[in-house]
C-alpha cells in the first residue's frame, strides 16, 4: 500500500472519530437539556431559624410572628412559605391596640401571590375581645376577608358558654360574623334577647 493511500485511510479514520466525538457531544448535551428541564425545584431557597417578623401599616404593627423554622419556596410555579414546626401570630386592631388577638398552629403554609393562608394541627385562635376558637385547621382567603374550616370548631365566649360547629364555619377575616353548621353547645341563657311586642 502506497504512502498516500494510508494518509487517505489515516485521514478517513481521524474524520470518523471527529464526527463520533461531535454526535456524542452533542447527544450529552441534549441529555443534559433534557435533566435541566426536569430539574427538582420544589426545595426551600430561604431557610430561616427562630424567625420573628413584623409586618407594619403606616408605622403600626398589624402583626408579629413568630417560628422556629420557617422555609421559602420561590423557584416553583406557585411560591408558597411553610412553617412546619409551627407558628405564633399576634395581630393587632388600631381599635384596641394594647390587646392583640393571637394564633398558634403546629403548622402553616402562605402564598402571597394568591392571598391565601392556611393553619394546621390545634388552631387556636383568641381575639382581641376574649373568644376562643379551637379547630384542628383554618383557611384564610385574605383578598375576600374570608376565614374557614370544615372541621369542628369550638367557640368559648368569656363568660364560658361554648359552641360546637359539628361541620365547620365561615367567618369574616375578624371574627365580627361568623357561621357553623349543626350547632350544638351550653349558652347563657342571660344572652338571649327576648322578643319584645
């Protein structure tokens, strides 16, 4: 065999490999394209320990929370923020400043971007004016002021009558209204206007 036809041979075998090289290249760059689209996110981006925040209207404190771990998740569709270790709120009332009313829950999730909140494992929540409502969760749909359960709830007065809502409630984000469903309980008597003719 001539030296110019090994040099042809040696140059068909050197062009081969280049184009191996190239397509496999290019084929672990599309696996990597592929991974990258199926990448997990749904990992907290900001972990914060024994959190205390303040949120502020117009230099008046409208709430104060506080957590022993609270995560964010930002790098999803639906961002959302998780206290899994649970969760104490005060929020306050320009009305009655001095008295806040409080929550505390084992555990609760917000997305701010929908304005919703929700509290999990013995809700517990007093309002600024004394009443107790105890309930295993809570739903607060904060853009319609609208609070709720479909779990039973128990509402303690301050003169220590109590109400069951077998099947939940619905309530203004305040406690100002609210509604059960398949009451049961011990009222006073006391408070019970009667009907005058």
């Amino acid at each position: 065999m001539s030296f110019f036809l090994k040099y042809l041979k040696n140059k068909n075998i050197a062009a081969f490999l280049s184009f191996a090289i190239f397509f496999s290249l290019l084929s672990c760059e599309e696996d990597l394209a592929k991974s990258a689209g199926k990448k997990k996110l749904d990992f907290p981006s900001q972990i914060i320990n024994g959190a205390n925040i303040i949120q502020r209207d117009s230099g008046f404190v409208k709430i104060r929370a506080t957590a022993a771990l609270i995560e964010k998740y930002e790098l999803i569709d639906t961002p959302y923020i998780e206290a899994r270790k649970g969760i104490y709120i005060q929020f306050f009332d320009k009305k009655n400043p001095t008295k806040p009313g409080t929550i505390k829950a084992k555990y609760a999730k917000i997305i701010e971007k929908k304005q919703f909140y929700e509290a999990k494992g013995n809700v517990r929540i007093v309002t600024n004016e004394g009443q107790i409502f105890a309930t295993q969760s809570v739903f607060w749909d904060k853009k319609n002021r609208k609070m709720y359960t479909n779990d039973t709830v128990f509402v303690t007065d301050k003169d220590g009558s109590t109400l069951v809502g077998a099947n939940g409630m619905t309530a203004k984000d305040d406690f100002s209204e609210y509604v059960f469903n398949n009451n049961s309980g011990d009222i006073n008597a006391k408070k019970i206007p009667e009907n005058k003719r």
